[in-house]
C-alpha cells in the first residue's frame, strides 16, 4: 500500500513520526471516451487561450478569478509565505465523544501507519489511551493545499484518520423538508414500527454491488467476443393504494411473505372486516394472477361445503323429528290420564251421595 502523506502526529509534548495510507477504494470501472464513428480515443488537452496551443505542465500556474472577471496570479512562494503549521505535522486538538459529532461533517478515511521502530511505543501509547478513554481525537492537518479537520479513531491493532469537514461547510437544510402540515396516527406509527421489525437488521458484509458484478461480466463478455447474456432486471412493481395505512399493511405483508411468514399476521383486520375509517389494499400491479383451475376449485369449494351443510341441516332435523313426535305423544297421554282421573272422581262423589 503505497502512502499519500508523511508527518508527524502532535500529542501534546509527543511526537508521532506516522504515514497516511488510503482506507477505502472505488471499485467501479473505469470508461474511456471515443469516437462512436470510428473508435478513436478522445483526449483532454491543456491549451492556452492567447497561443491557441497545448501547454506542458511544468507551464502551467493559478491565479484567482475576481468578481470582474479578472485573473489574479498567485505563485508557490505567496503560498509558501502563509501561515500553516500543521504543513507536515496531525496536531491533535482535543478528545471528544464519537457521539459529538455530526455524520455529515465525515469525509474520506485513511490508515495511520508508523515511520521506524522508534514511533512503535508512542503509537501504541495513544492507541490504548483512546480505546480506555472511549473517545476520539480532533486534530488539524494540512493536505493538498488546505488545513483540514480531523477525527482519529481505533480499528482493530490501528489508529484511523477520518477527514472532518469544517462545521461551515455543511448546509443547513433550509427549505427541504416538507412544507405540508401534516398529522401521523399512532397507527400509522405502529405500523411502520412493524415493518421495521419485519425487514430485520443485515450484516453489511452480506451486501454486493450487484450492478458492478453484471458490468464486469458484461465488459469480460466484450472483452473475449462472446454476446452479452445478461437478462434485464426485474423492475419493481408499483403499489396501488389508497392511503399510507394501506401502503404500510402491504408492505408489511409483502415483508413477510419474502420471510416466509404467515401474511395475516402484523395487525392486520380479517379480510372482509376493515375496521371503520381504515383504507383498504388494492392488488399490487404486475403481480401473477392465480391459475383458471384454482379458481375453478376455490368456486367448488364454498358450494360442496353448502351442499355439506344442506345435508347436515336435513339430518339434523330428522333427528329433531322423532323427539318431536315423542314429546308430543307424552303430553296427550297425560293430558287423558288427566281427564280419566277427573271423570273417576267426579262419578265416585256421585255414588257417595
């Protein structure tokens, strides 16, 4: 890994001889640019407005442009006259909390490495003391022309170096949010709360550029003469909903069947009983329609179990019947007795008179 910056690291009294090497890579793929009629090459040359020719580089100088238009130069030496005493030198200026910091002032990250054996032991002193206090330094340093900002952190067995913009240079985000007053139900909230949940956490590692890997194999294609087999991507199909309550139940159904999940889960009302005031899901377009066979069965279905139930209901009745007849057969024979007694009765008061 080759450096980009040599210097030493500033810790109060102790000086830290350390090399900057890059922490990240752009793993895109590089174009050129031709000529579509014929193949050739397109370049960029540096060419001077009065001679009207390219210029060396060696030539080649800077000047800043006024309000008029004006071109004013400035040399190596007016830089070399300013004040910059972090010019080769990542003096730290205090330790804070990671927590202090706003993400969008992060910039580009880089390794810091040691120059000789003598650097080893105060490296490894503001190694540890970071990692104890829990903290992170802020520290300035001079690159490319600019003193910059700094944040120093450890990975792993080594200090890295995050490039901090200037707290001035970040925008306040004036004018971007929505300007629309509006409301958001607990519901609305659970549900979201829900789809969260559902969709998990992933291992970053896990994660591919899947659009990188089709180019390279596109360009590997190009490169051997063969024709490009990749097959377009699928495009995402949109979602016919009524509201956001109902692009939230749908989500999260659609998030539970990619898991395998039962979709009537995550609070959603039965089909058929929409609570009231509650929209409704209408069919996502581009999906696969059930095959005719299915629905054929599916419309069977309700018909044999009303043709089930018909039957059960007769059975039932018939042997509702009997019992019927039983209980109404019972209450005339009592209903004789009854009388017989009364007759006994009345025809024995006779006799005694």
């Amino acid at each position: 890994m080759r450096s980009i910056w040599n210097g030493n690291i500033s810790f109060g009294l102790v000086s830290i001889p350390i090399k900057i090497y890059p922490a990240t890579e752009d793993h895109s793929i590089s174009f050129r640019q031709i000529h579509t009629r014929d193949g050739g090459r397109i370049r960029y040359r540096k060419v001077c407005e009065l001679e009207d020719s390219p210029v060396e580089s060696s030539e080649i100088g800077r000047a800043y442009e006024d309000a008029d238009g004006a071109l004013v130069p400035i040399t190596d030496e007016d830089l070399a006259a300013l004040p910059l005493p972090t010019t080769h030198t990542l003096e730290i200026e205090a330790f804070i909390s990671a927590a202090e910091i706003d993400p969008l002032q992060m910039g580009d990250a880089y390794y810091l490495g040691t120059t000789g054996a003598a650097a080893a032991k105060p490296y490894t002193l503001l190694r540890e003391a970071l990692k104890r206090s829990e903290k992170v330094a802020i520290a300035k340093y001079a690159h490319r022309g600019r003193e910059r900002l700094g944040m120093l952190r450890v990975v792993g067995d080594t200090i890295a170096l995050h490039r901090l913009l200037w707290p001035d240079e970040v925008r306040e985000p004036a004018g971007v949010a929505p300007k629309e007053k509006v409301t958001v139900k607990p519901a609305e909230l659970d549900l979201a709360d829900t789809l969260m949940e559902t969709l998990g956490e992933v291992d970053l590692n896990d994660l591919r550029d899947d659009y990188h890997e089709a180019l390279e194999e596109l360009v590997a294609a190009k490169v051997s003469g063969a024709t490009p087999t990749a097959e377009p991507g699928e495009r995402p199909a949109g979602a016919q909903v009524v509201d956001l309550m109902a692009a939230l139940k749908e989500s999260v159904r659609s998030a539970k069947e990619a898991r395998g999940e039962g979709a009537g889960e995550g609070g959603e009302a039965p089909e058929g009983e929409a609570e009231e005031g509650e929209a409704t899901v209408h069919e996502l377009r581009g999906r696969k329609k059930a095959p005719a066979k299915k629905a054929v069965s599916a419309k069977k279905a309700p018909a044999a179990a009303k043709r089930g139930g018909t039957k059960t209901a007769k059975a039932a009745k018939s042997a509702e019947e009997p019992a019927g007849k039983k209980q109404t057969g019972t209450k005339k024979a009592t209903a004789k007795k009854a009388t017989a007694k009364k007759q006994t009765g009345k025809r024995g008061t006779r006799t005694a008179s």
